[in-house]
C-alpha cells in the first residue's frame, strides 16, 4: 500500500510539472542589467540568452552549434562567411537579417560605462561586408581561428528596434526585444524579472507559457524556498546544503564541473601608494609593494587552496593556478598546484623589503559566487599569518564590481567563466594589457600589464593550427602563473536544485535557463 501511494504522488508531481504553464526560478545572483551588451557576466549573458539569439550557440559542454547562422567558414586568411538562417522574427515581428548583424557590431563598443564589456568578443573584427540580406562576411585583423567561439558569446539585436536606444531603454523594458524563445513583461530590479513564452520561437514552441525568474541572492533563503515550494528550481545551491538536499526526497540535485575560476585581482596600476595598503602603523607606503612579483608570489604560496576546497567550498571546487579544467583545450599540465608555503611566503616578503609586512584590505563581493565572503576571510586570515596583516571588506556584487571596474581597491575577488570552452576569451579578458578601441583586457580591473603575456596571447589567437595554438597558450599561461598577473584559487562546481517532476540539462558555463528545465515527462 505505502509502495502504491508513493507512485502514485510521483506520477501525480511529474503530470503536475507537465501541465504547469508557469515556471518558477530561484537564482543567485542579480541580473545587473537587461541590455544584453551592457555587462559581460554570467548571469546577465544567462537572462539574455532566453530573451536574444547569437549567431553561433554552445551546447552544454561549450560546444558550437548552428544558432542565427546555419552556417560559417573561413574564405581566406582573414575572412570569415556567415550565411543567416531564413525566416526568424524579432517578438516585435521585424524580420532578422544581415543588417542587424552589422548593428549588433557597431552597437557594442559604443555601450556607454560598460563594467565588462563585449568587445573582448569582437575585438579581432575590423570590417563587416553585408553579402546580401542573408550573407554577412567578417574581415579580421589577420587569421582569426576562434572566431565562432568569440560570435557564440554576442547577441544579436534589431536595427530598427534598437537604434539610438540605451542601456535604460532595455532594463525599463521598453526595448527589451530579441528572437529568444520568452520575451520580458516585467523588470524588477534586484528582485524579479517575469518572461513570457514566444510561441513562433524559430526552434519551436517553448514549453513554459510564462517564467518567474527570481533573484534570491541569500543562500538560506533560496535553499527555503525549494524546501518549501515557493520555486521550483534553484541554482548556486549552497555548498553547506548540498548533502541534506541529496538526501531530501522532494528535491533532486544537477551538477556538472565548471569553467569558472576563482581569482584574486591587484593594483598593477600605481606605482606609489596604493589606497588600500599600509605599514603597520597604517601609515601609507610610498611605493605599491604589488608591483614586487616577489610579493605576488608570496601572497598566493600563503594560500592553502586544499584548504579552500575543503572547509570552505565542502568538496563543490577544484583547486587551480590556471584558467581553465584538467582535460579541456588550453589546460597547461605542467603547472602544479603548490602546496601552502608560510615560510616561503614569509622569505619572499623579507626579500622583496617587507620583513615585517604590511596592512591591506582586502574587497570582494557577498553575494555573486558560492561562498565569496566565506572565500575572503579564509585567504585574508592566511596573509594574515604570514604578516600581511588583512582586514576583509565585502558588499553586494552591485556596488562592490562599479567600485572595482573604477579601479578603486589594491586587491580584490573576482572570477571568469570560460563560455567559449577555450581559454583565448578568459586570458585576453582578464590579463592582457587594457585598451578600450583593441577590446583587450576589458575586465582586467587591476590593469595587468606584461608585454612578454600580450606577445603570446597574440600569437595563439593568430594560429591556426589546433596543436600549435594550444602550445601557445600554454606559454602565456606560464607566463601568467609565473608572474602572478592574477592569483587562481579554485575552480567552481555548478549544482542546481528541483522539484520533482522536473529534469535540467546542467551547462558547463553555468547559466541558469528556463529552456534547460522541463517536465520530467517530456
């Protein structure tokens, strides 16, 4: 009998899911703006990808597939030939065509305050030929071999829509028009964004009628309300919940390894005083003791990463000096992850003329990566035991990244995630020398700058030969761990959170997506 009744809810809780029209999400982060060229983070590209289209999508391992172009090859060193898919409307009907491509182009290095912007994706192109209205030619600045990588990352726009609007015309909603498989109906900031289905989406009809996209940044809140009901999918689930929620009948678990590291970030900008670094006595040094590489590595050989991953990630990470997994195209073998060296940490600083330390604060975000503040004041207590006396200052992601992108702190947490399943995007991103009209180190916040790692990097984006690129990059990233540009620490591991009744494709580039959550019957 109790064997009867247990079938019997779950076939009711899977036709339940299966005759819902509303889908309710719990996410983790907020969407800092709906203007899907505004900000180059996770989880805006994730609300924009159910709203807009690229030309090129990736699947859930991050690789290429037809999107807005069912087509795309080389047709010469330097030229790249899209041929668009016929047929597509935006939700306000116009018909999508080569011309909103060469748009979409020209719009993005013109987004005003952008705090990442997504010329890093199109940096390379220096010309746009429309073919005819559904065949587009892209000239780069010499071979580019990761280009479909780089365009997967771009949506696409309509000219006659969005010509002349801002960033504050898509987050009122006014323009917030794409070919996605929703459109927006409502936007409320920090709060919730509802989605509603487009029913002649060009892949086909989407199964939600209606999204309730919720931005839950607190951890035991979100955790609560799948507990409870209130949602019926979450993401970010809590390390700390993990466990329980496996062992929780009424709620099932997706997880998959990501393409996310976290990193620490460094004024490599001021060679005097650096605002948020002191002696002892808290008065302000008169050079930037960051700039000393002996300092850099010291600071990442007092890290324990095992430690990280352990206590405080609970397993949900691997530790890293690098950008990118073990196993995927770009991860450098040799570079071993060392073990926590005080005492080496303690030399290297005497060395570099801080025998006895110095003050720092160190800033980051408490709400936009799985255990960030937790993160922070593990790392500021191990500096702190080798004489880097650390006080820990975190605030919401929102006003912490505008603070950070005005290059305002001497060191900070942050993160990339890989979404091009290649390490190119990531490195020129976060560690190549800054320039707003190149589209190079459009997050590098530190202004990074090592002409030895640009050098590289440029190479590896020219080659077009696989095996010869991937050594390439091999060299800039030693050339980065080296030189301590950046300070890895772990790699994240993506876990979502469900009710039953529902099934979730888990993505290695994190995003959070109504089109990847459907009734387990279907």
């Amino acid at each position: 009998m109790k064997i009867a009744l247990m079938t019997a809810l779950a076939v009711a809780a899977s036709a339940g899911a299966a005759q819902a029209q509303t889908l309710r999400m719990g996410v983790g982060a907020q969407i800092t703006s709906t203007d899907p060229h505004f900000h180059n983070i996770s989880p805006n590209n994730a609300f924009a990808s159910m709203v807009f289209d690229n030309l090129i999508e990736t699947d859930d391992r991050a690789r290429v597939q037809p999107g807005l172009a069912e087509s795309w090859r080389p047709v010469g060193e330097d030229v790249w030939e899209f041929r668009l898919r016929h047929g597509v409307k935006f939700h306000n009907g116009s018909d999508f065509t080569a011309e909103d491509v060469a748009f979409t182009l020209e719009r993005i290095p013109q987004v005003v305050n952008s705090p990442g912007s997504f010329r890093t994706y199109t940096q390379a192109i220096t010309g746009v030929e429309i073919v005819d209205p559904y065949t587009i030619r892209f000239r780069t600045n010499g071979p580019a071999p990761v280009l479909p990588n780089d365009i997967a990352m771009v949506p696409m726009l309509d000219r006659q829509t969005h010509q002349g609007a801002a960033t504050e015309d898509f987050n009122s909603g006014r323009v917030a028009i794409g070919t996605g498989p929703y459109r927006m109906t409502m936007h409320r900031p920090g709060d919730r964004i509802e989605l509603q289905r487009n029913d002649n989406y060009w892949r086909g009809r989407p199964q939600w009628a209606t999204v309730d996209y919720r931005m839950i940044t607190n951890d035991a809140a979100r955790t609560a309300a799948i507990l409870a009901g209130d949602v019926d999918f979450i993401d970010q689930v809590p390390t700390t919940d993990v466990e329980r929620l496996r062992r929780t009948p009424r709620v099932s678990l997706s997880e998959i390894d990501s393409m996310r590291f976290i990193y620490f970030a460094m004024d490599h900008m001021r060679d005097g005083p650096t605002p948020f670094i002191t002696d002892n006595d808290g008065r302000p040094l008169p050079g930037n003791p960051l700039r000393d590489v002996r300092v850099r590595r010291a600071l990442s050989l007092a890290i324990d990463r095992a430690a990280i991953v352990s206590r405080v990630m609970e397993g949900a990470a691997t530790a890293t000096v690098q950008v990118m997994p073990p196993g995927s195209f770009g991860y450098t073998p040799d570079l071993a992850v060392p073990a926590a060296d005080p005492d080496g940490a303690r030399r290297l600083l005497a060395e570099a003329g801080y025998p006895n330390g110095f003050r720092m604060t160190l800033h980051g975000p408490n709400d936009r990566y799985p255990n960030d503040g937790r993160i922070a004041q593990a790392v500021g207590q191990m500096w702190t035991r080798v004489g880097v006396r650390t006080q820990v200052e975190v605030a919401p992601y929102a006003s912490f990244i505008a603070r950070a992108s005005r290059q305002e702190f001497s060191m900070f947490l942050v993160s990339w995630g890989t979404s091009t399943g290649e390490p190119l995007a990531g490195l020129r991103s976060v560690a190549m020398t800054y320039n707003r009209d190149a589209g190079t180190g459009s997050v590098n916040r530190g202004r990074y700058a090592n002409p030895e790692f640009d050098t590289a990097l440029r190479a590896a984006s020219r080659e077009l030969d696989d095996a010869r690129r991937e050594a390439l990059l091999f060299d800039a990233t030693r050339i980065l761990v080296r030189d301590q540009g950046i300070i890895s620490t772990h790699l994240q591991k993506n876990i979502w959170a469900m009710r039953p009744g529902f099934t979730h494709t888990p993505r290695v580039d994190e995003r959070t997506r109504a089109q990847d959550v459907r009734a387990a019957s279907q």
